[in-house]
C-alpha cells in the first residue's frame, strides 16, 4: 500500500497501525469478492448439470417407448408456451419446465 503526500509526513505508530487496518480490510474485500464470484460460477455450473440430468432422464423414457417418442418435448414447449402466456416468472418457469420434463416418472 502507498500512500501519497504532497508535504512530508511522519508516520507515527498510530497512523501504520490505521494503514496496516485499511489494507487488511481491503485484502479481506477483494478475497470475498473472489469468493463470491467462485461460488457464483459453481451454482451456474450445478444448475447446467441438474438441468442436463433431467433431459437426459426425459430423452431416456422418450427412448424406451417408441409409440410416446417426442411426447415430453411436446408437452414440456407447450407448458412453457402456456406459463409464458400467463406471465409466470423467469424463476417460476424454471421448475415448471423442469416438471413438465419429469411428468413421465412415476
């Protein structure tokens, strides 16, 4: 840390004390921003890899009977179109979908 003058000064105790203070606060700011930005990119990644999880279950009943093979993908855009409609929240809409998607299992 620098800090910058225009006349000379002297730094008693008490003032390397405050500076000392004023740059551990910052590292301790940039090091839970850090932490916070780490843990925003895991969420994200954990919601892809739940999401994936769930096609991926819904592709495999789709698979399984020949007769039904592209029912949930019917049925989970034309749940979307209707939540859509009646102005369910970006939020909302996530489970919704992802019900629509496990609607098969029993």
């Amino acid at each position: 840390m620098e800090v910058f003058s225009q006349k000379e000064m002297l730094l008693d105790q008490e003032w390397q004390d405050f500076l000392e203070s004023i740059a551990g606060q910052a590292a301790i700011a940039i090091d839970n921003a850090s932490l916070f930005d780490d843990l925003q990119r895991s969420n994200v990644e954990l919601k892809l890899a739940y999401d994936a999880t769930i096609e991926g279950w819904s592709r495999a009943l789709d698979l399984r009977d020949r007769e039904t093979e592209g029912h949930t993908k019917r049925v989970t855009e034309m749940t979307e179109r209707l939540a859509q409609a009646m102005n369910v929240s970006d939020a909302d809409l996530v489970h919704i979908r992802r019900g629509a998607l496990l609607h098969r299992y029993r």
